[in-house]
C-alpha cells in the first residue's frame, strides 16, 4: 500500500524531532528561549533556526526517497508560527521555502506561497493559542484545517508530480495525519512544559510564603545581623533543597548557615562563601573548595541596592528550575518586606512630623481668649461657662492625639463642635454654623483632618468681615467616596495666595491647609487632595475626599 509507506517514512522522521525537542526542553537553552519568547528578538530567531533546521533536514532526507515532494515542512512551520507569532512563522516558512526551491526540481511557486501563508495565518492564531494555554487539541485542529487548505491547492499541480506508483490520493491522509499529530505533539510538549513550570512555581510559592511567614517579625524591623542569621536559618530549614544559605549587605556577609555543622567542613565553606562575596560572585566555582553551584539574588531595600540573598550545594553542580524559582520568591519577598519597613518608617515619621507641626500651632491668642470668654461667663452665666470649660478640655484632648489615630466622622464633628462652641461664645452671632449630613453611615478618617479647615474658615475667612458670617459643613455620601466641603461667605482668597497656598515650598505662617493636604496625599493618593476654590469678598469652598472603605456603624 503506497500511504502505508509514505506514512511511516513521515512518522519515523517526525518522531526522532520530537524525541529530540522532548529532551531540549528540560535544558537551561531551551527553557530561557521559552521564557522570553515574547520579550527578545533573539529567543524569537532562536526559535526559527531550530524549526528551520529540522525543516530543511526533512526535506534532504525526502529527497533521498521515492516520496521526493512529501514531507513534513508544515508542521515546523505552524509550530512555529503558533510559537513565536507571524514573524516567526513566515521567518520559518521563507526559510524552508528557499531550501526546498534547492533541493526539488523542478521548483513550484505555488507550494512556496502556500508555505509562507501557512506560518502567517498560524502566527496570527498564536495569541489565541497562548490564552488557551497551548492547548494541543486546538494546535491540531489549527494544522488540520491549514494542511487541508493546502492539500486542496495542491490538487491544480501537474499530477505527474510525484514518481510511479505513488498519486496524491495517496499522500493526502499521511499527510493530514502527521502534520496533525506533529504538530499537536510539539505543542503539547509545550504546554507540558509550562505545566510543569507552574507546578513548580506553585509549591515554590507555597516554600517561599511559608518561609516569609515564619521572617516577618523578624524582618518586619529591618536587616541586620540578628534577623539575616534568624532569616537563612528558617531558609535552609523549610526550604530542606539548599546546602547552604546567606544573607549580605553590600559591605559584610550578615548571615550565613549551612545543613552540615562540623568544624572543618564549615571552616572551608564560609572561606570559599567569603571569597565569592569578595569578588562580587564572579568567582569560578572550580576555583573554590566545596562550593560547586551557588545562586545570588539581590536584595532591594525600596529602589536602592541593600545586599544580596545566596543558596547553592556543595555536591551539585547545577540548580534546579525549581531552586531557582524558590530562592527568587524568597528574594523577592525579602526585598517587599525591607521596602515596606522602609516606606512604612518614613510614612511615619512623615505623619508623625506634620502631625506635631500641626499641633505646634495651637494659638497661644486663642486659648487666652477662651479663657478671657469663659472667666466672663463664670460671673455672669455660670453654667454655660461649666459647659465651655469642658468644651475647652475636649479640643485640647483631641488636638493633642496620637500620630497614627483614625477616628470616627462623629467623633472629628464632636471636636470641631467643641472648637466652634469656644468661638460662638465670643462672636455669638456673627458665627453661624451650618450642617448638611447628606449620609446615614459612619466613617473612619484622620484626626485632625478636618477641624484645620474649619479653623481656617473662621480664622482667616470671617473674623475680618465686620458683619461675620456663616459656615457650612457638608457631607456626602457617593459609591466610593465620602465628600466633605466647608463653606463660608467670608472675605474670600486673593488669586495670588489661592496658587500657593497649597504649595510647600513657598515660606507661610500657617501650615494648617498645607499640612492636611501632605496627608491627604499620603493616606490616599493624589486624587483626594483638598481642592479650594475662592471668590474675594463671595467667600470659599473647601472640599475633600475619604475612599470608602468600610462603612462602620450608623450615625
């Protein structure tokens, strides 16, 4: 039977490839062309010559046989077109095309067109195919519906184009079989590739969060000796793959252990670790004494540099994917947890220095007038001084809180009443206050992060306005946001002062819009600065926003 024939010949030449492909894929060469496919050109022209090669060493070998014109160059070319994209795939197609222009004669446009459209249309199909996650049932369906396309074409060629016996009826299954079969078998080798890449990458990630949990209180204070010598010692112990394992700065080695702890055998690793940290870790390994492999990743405390975190053996000389995958986690979360520290540390002492900027205004002018309101009272009314006096205790009590202090809507209203009650027992009316609580739901927020704008309001917007005025606080509620606006119809902001007023590095006397504004930044981003806008002699709108993020009780 002449299929039978040509089946076979095509299956037998297929079968070593792919064997061959099978055994390239557990090497570092190949396994680093996989993994940066999509981001080097040169993974990319990595992955054409290798097609192209078994391409064209399947054409010569066709040549030596009956079937002279029937081989399997479509499948190297839709595997590589559904690989590394169109480029990839015409790049493989033109290639092999060029190839087979040299070796057949007489030469045919037709299969070369037909060639080159194959690796397109496969390349174009190629990010669909990487959604589906390589999947090889949809790579066979793909080369037997383009195999197909191909075979119809091929049906116009002169029909003496292959040699007595053997027709085209004859090549049209073996063809569609092991083009199918190839083609699916490449993909699926991949797609067995990455299923054991994730694989280890799952229990990996599962050794380094394991690992991390056990660190954080040791690392959630920063790196030093204490902690790096705790750290590598919880490595080596869960992670139960490395010989040995240590943690550095720049400047000195800050931990290292290993699995074994005799004397000698200790002595001669760390002398050869030392050596390698001495030479940045440029060292040849043959060089040392009992170190044969060692990974190095580096450490980042926030965008700077800090050190490096190391593992390796002592007998191996190789590391395996999984190795290298686990001591990357680990570095990658040890360099989280140091840049948290360090961005947590200087978010505290950022809050912590405006807090106590802020409170270092409290005007000593308005607690003398406090005093001089509530000591007229005292002979006059002296209940509603009894009542100023607590008011009094209640702002000071409240401007005097801790740095990291969140508190309720509630509890900001009941210190900015105390505030406002001081002031309207001196001004009586001509200070009018006004709420509009548009929500029924309680919320957290800073302290002190609204009362500087009611302040500001009284202060600076109607104290000069002869006849006083009102101001009206508003709340709110949206889908992810609470607005609160203070309002007043005072003496308004020149436009001049208005651009600066916000702005840091122009020198003022009052830092209290400024300072709530930073914070503001700090706790939720820049799109929930204050805004101000001002009208002279109209008054002026202050406004904020509060992301919701857990509604905690009703008012």
């Amino acid at each position: 039977m002449a299929w039978y024939s040509i089946l076979t010949n095509l299956c037998a030449r297929i079968f070593v490839v792919l064997i061959l492909f099978s055994v390239l894929c557990r090497t570092g060469i190949i396994r680093e062309t996989i993994n940066t496919l999509h981001e080097k050109v040169r993974s990319k022209v990595k992955l054409v010559l290798f097609f192209s090669f078994f391409g064209g060493l399947d054409l010569f070998c066709g040549t030596l046989l009956p079937t002279v014109v029937i081989n399997n160059h479509s499948t190297y070319v839709i595997s590589a077109g559904l690989i590394g994209g169109p480029a990839a795939g015409v790049a493989t197609a033109c290639i092999i095309s060029l190839v087979s222009v040299a070796l057949i004669k007489p030469a045919f446009v037709m299969p070369v067109v037909l060639t080159v459209g194959e690796g397109f249309i496969a390349g174009m199909l190629s990010k669909w195919l990487q959604k589906q996650n390589y999947n090889f049932v949809h790579a066979a369906a793909i080369a037997y519906a383009l195999t197909s396309i191909n075979l119809a074409f091929m049906t116009v060629l002169p029909p003496d184009l292959l040699p007595s016996p053997f027709t085209l009826e004859d090549a049209i299954f073996p063809l569609l079989f092991c083009v199918t079969a190839g083609t699916g078998s490449f993909i699926g080798l991949l797609e067995d590739y990455y299923n054991q890449q994730e694989k280890f990458e799952g229990i990996s990630a599962k050794i380094a969060l394991k690992i991390t949990n056990s660190t954080l209180s040791f690392l959630q204070n920063g790196l030093d000796k204490k902690s790096a010598s705790e750290t590598v010692d919880i490595i080596i112990k869960d992670s139960e793959t490395f010989d040995f394992v240590a943690i550095t700065s720049m400047d000195e080695i800050l931990g290292f252990t290993s699995y074994r702890t005799e004397a000698p055998f200790v002595t001669f690793l760390k002398n050869d670790f030392a050596k390698l940290f001495k030479s940045d870790f440029s060292i040849p390994t043959e060089k040392l004494d009992v170190i044969r492999a060692c990974l190095t990743v580096p450490l980042y405390d926030d965008k700077r540099k800090f050190g490096y975190l190391c593992a390796g053996h002592i007998m191996d000389n190789r590391v395996s994917p999984m190795e290298e995958t686990l001591i990357n986690g680990i570095g990658t979360m040890i360099s989280t947890q140091l840049a948290f520290h360090n961005i947590k540390e200087k978010a505290d002492l950022l809050q912590q220095a405006e807090i106590k900027a802020l409170q270092s205004q409290i005007n000593p002018h308005f607690l003398f007038n406090a005093l001089s309101t509530i000591s007229y009272y005292c002979t006059q009314q002296p209940q509603t001084a009894k009542t100023l006096i607590n008011d009094l205790a209640n702002y000071y009590r409240k401007n005097l809180a801790d740095a990291d202090t969140m508190i309720t809507i509630r509890e900001e209203l009941q210190h900015i009443g105390a505030y406002i009650h001081l002031e309207q027992a001196r001004f009586r009316e001509r200070l009018q206050v006004d709420y509009e609580l548009n929500t029924e739901n309680s919320f957290m927020l800073p302290a002190l992060i609204l009362q500087p704008l009611v302040e500001n309001a009284i202060k600076h917007g109607l104290y000069p306005k002869i006849s006083g005025g009102k101001i009206t606080i508003r709340i709110d509620e949206k889908p992810s946001y609470f607005r609160i606006t203070v309002i007043d119809d005072g003496m308004g902001i020149a436009r001049e002062k208005l651009a600066t007023i916000l702005d840091d590095s122009v020198p003022k006397k009052s830092i209290g819009l400024s300072n709530v504004n930073k914070r503001l930044n700090t706790l939720y981003g820049s799109k929930n600065r204050l805004r101000i806008s001002s009208r002279i002699n109209k008054g002026t709108l202050v406004s904020m926003r509060i992301p919701i993020q857990e509604v905690i009780s009703t008012q």
